[in-house]
C-alpha cells in the first residue's frame, strides 16, 4: 500500500513538473497544477483531512456516493410520482352507455372532458325506458354488448338482485364519500348521479277558468270533481308503486298491506282514464289540453312553461317522491375499469356543478350545485333533500308483479 501510495505520488509530482517545463512563467505552472487538482478531485475538501493522501484517497472515498448514489434516491420517486398522476390512455376504446334517448345530448356534454382524459369515445346506447334497458341487459347477460347502465333506483335494484351489476370499487370511484347518503347502495352497487322528484303539477289557467282549487294529495286527485283531467303513472313505472304504497298509508294501509288502496283505485278507475308510460305521452296531453293535472317529474316543469302553459309544482301532504338515477357497472362487460372511472367523473364534483346547467337534474354529491335559477323546481341542498320521500326499493322489487298483475286484472280497465 505504501509503494503504491508513493508511486501515486510520485506520478504526480512528474505530471507537474511536465506542465510546468511547458509553460512560460511561475502563474501557467500555478494554473496547471490547479486544473490538475481539480481534474481529479470531485469531492468536497471536507474529506481531505481523513486521507493521507488528499489530491488521490479522498476522490476515489468520495466521489461515488456523490455522483451515483445520490441521482438514484431521488430520480426514482419523481418518475413513479408522474406516472401515478397521468391518467390513462385507453387508446381510443369505446365505452358503451344504455341510457335515455333523451338523456344523450346532455350526457355528451357533460362529459366531452371523459373522452379527452382517458382517449376514448362514449358510445350511447339509447333506449326510451328503465323496463326496456333492463330487459335487453337480462338478454345479454352472458355477453353484455354495455359497460354502463343508467338507470332509476327501482329498477336498478331489479339488475343488483339479478346479478347484472358489479359492485363499485371505491379505491377507483372515491366521490362516493362526498354523495348525499340516499345516493349510496348499502350492498356497495352503483350510486345515484343525479336526482328528479315526482309531484303534482297542474295547468293553473285550466282549473281557474273551471272554478277549480288545485289539488294537495296524492288521494284527492281521484276525487270526482278531477275526473277525465288526471293523468297519472302506470303500475309498470318508476313512481307507480311509490303511488300505490301512499294511498295505502292515506287509508290506514302500509306497504305490507296495500288492499284498501287497490280497493279505492277500483272504486274510483273511470275518474282516471289514462295511466302513462311515457313521458311523451303526458307533454302531448297538456299542450293539447286533453289533461291539466298530473303526477310528473320536476324538470319536465321548464318545457311546459316554455309551451305557453301556466304551470305549478305542488309538494303534495304525502311528501314528493325521490325518483334518483343510479349509473351502474355491467358484470362481464368489456371495458370494466374505464366504466368505473366513468362512474367517478359522473358522481366528481366537476361534473356534479355542471349536471343541473347540462342535463336539467339535482346533483346527488353534497359539493354539487344548482344554478339560482333552477332552484324553483330542482332540489338543492341538505334541507330538500331530506324533505324527499323514500321507498324500500327492494321490498317493491319482490313485489311488483303482482301488484301489475293485480293493477292490470282490476284498474287499468
């Protein structure tokens, strides 16, 4: 060790003197031997005083944990931290809706920023009604042709008892947190994205000019001074059996026990002679002035005032009903993750500020907002939504076909 270290030495002192007889004058030599120094010493001086050699010792102890170790502790970090922030590119795959026919435009624009996120293009899958869309699932369920379903709360529990729906995966979807609890299945399945209420809406002008008060219940719409101007929801719909269950309760009855109101249906079926399907059906009837009262969704408010017609929302005694739209994963569907980050941009608080603006219904996410001017019949904020009335989904579910079978035998005559 000592040869080598004199060696060492000695090669440089002969390095030196090489410069120096090159140079011409005392201040080149002094230059030299400085970029010498510096040629072969990349570490800090501090290191110098535990060699004995400082000008060769110390830059070999030195000089790896400063220019290699180092650049290895922090490159790696930023690298991962990047990757983990860019969304992923799907490369152009098409994520396939079932939905609304009339819900498409809206849905579009609510979420163009999807499709530029995440590259890939939302293919819609329109149909006019919830029974519909659930049918053609229940056709498909061995080889889905949707990822994502939109659908009512009702008949979104019909697809999560079928085995139609995978469960949300809340480490891709954690919005969830931020909804509204009425917005969030307890068994973990697709939230609600966005909200409508059912209530009595009537054509004010119309009843005036009859001498008639408007309506206050749901019970009293089949009294006999309404007759032939009531249109009211089908069994087979949403609301139907919301109707069914608060006519029961008005006659002493519960959901459990629902008799006296299809007693009074029956008793009372030629006051109401048209049960609707859909909605269509009721706009047509109210612009021609065939019906003026009816049991109808909050944002269809807009377009009949638009028509010209006088038109009021009642909260009816029985409290107005919660009709929310729930956004579903397809079991088995081709693109399962890209749909469950779909279900996160719609229930995000982006495009729960944007939802009443685009598509004409109350956010569900408690940091969503709606426009002052919608206020007038969107619901909005903790005190309306708690005001709203609520069913046990899943007992109607069990139940429902026999009270359409029951409806259909006895009513709807």
């Amino acid at each position: 060790m000592k040869l080598r270290k004199l060696a060492a030495v000695l090669t440089a002192a002969c390095m030196v003197l090489g410069l120096a007889a090159c140079s011409s004058g005392s201040t080149a030599a002094t230059t030299a031997a400085a970029t010498t120094a510096a040629a072969t010493t990349a570490a800090p001086t501090t290191a110098a005083p535990t060699t004995v050699a400082p000008t060769t010792a110390a830059p070999a102890e030195t000089k790896a944990p400063e220019t290699t170790a180092a650049p290895a502790e922090t490159k790696a970090p930023e690298t991962t931290a990047a990757a983990a922030a860019a969304p992923k590119d799907f490369g152009g795959a098409e994520l396939v809706i079932a939905t609304w026919g009339w819900a498409e435009k809206g849905l579009r624009a609510l979420c163009e920023d999807f499709e530029k996120t995440y590259n890939c293009k939302l293919v819609i899958d329109p149909t006019s009604g919830n029974g519909d869309r659930l049918n053609k699932l229940m056709a498909e369920k061995d080889a889905p042709t949707a990822d994502v379903a939109l659908l009512t709360k009702s008949f979104a529990e019909i697809g999560n008892q079928q085995g139609l729906f995978e469960k949300i995966d809340e480490t891709i979807v954690p919005s969830v947190a931020d909804l509204y609890d009425f917005a969030k299945n307890a068994d973990g399945y697709g939230p609600c994205y966005s909200l409508v209420r059912y209530g009595i809406m009537y054509n004010a002008d119309s009843l005036a000019a009859d001498g008639l008060e408007a309506p206050t219940s749901y019970i009293e719409l089949f009294d006999d001074k309404y007759a032939g101007r009531v249109a009211l929801p089908d069994m087979t719909s949403t609301v139907g059996p919301y109707i069914l269950i608060s006519l029961a309760e008005d006659l002493g009855g519960s959901q459990e026990d629902v008799s006296a109101a299809f007693e009074f249906m029956k008793e009372k079926k030629d006051n109401i002679d048209m049960w609707y399907t859909a909605q269509s059906d009721v706009v047509n009837a109210f612009t021609t002035g065939e019906k003026d009262i009816t049991i109808f969704m909050d944002i269809n408010m807009e377009g009949l005032l638009d028509s010209g017609l006088n038109m009021v929302w009642t909260d009816a005694k029985e409290g107005s009903f919660a009709a929310p739209a729930t956004v579903n994963v397809v079991k088995g569907c081709q693109n399962p993750e890209l749909a469950q980050l779909f279900v996160e941009y719609l229930i995000g608080e982006d495009a729960q500020n944007r939802i009443a603006g685009v598509m004409d219904e109350a956010p569900t996410n408690k940091k969503g907002s709606v426009p002052e001017e919608l206020q007038k019949y969107l619901a909005s904020g903790e005190e309306s939504m708690s005001a709203l009335r609520e069913f046990d989904e899943a007992y109607i579910t069990a139940h429902k076909n026999e009270w359409i079978d029951q409806f259909q035998r006895e009513v709807n005559i």
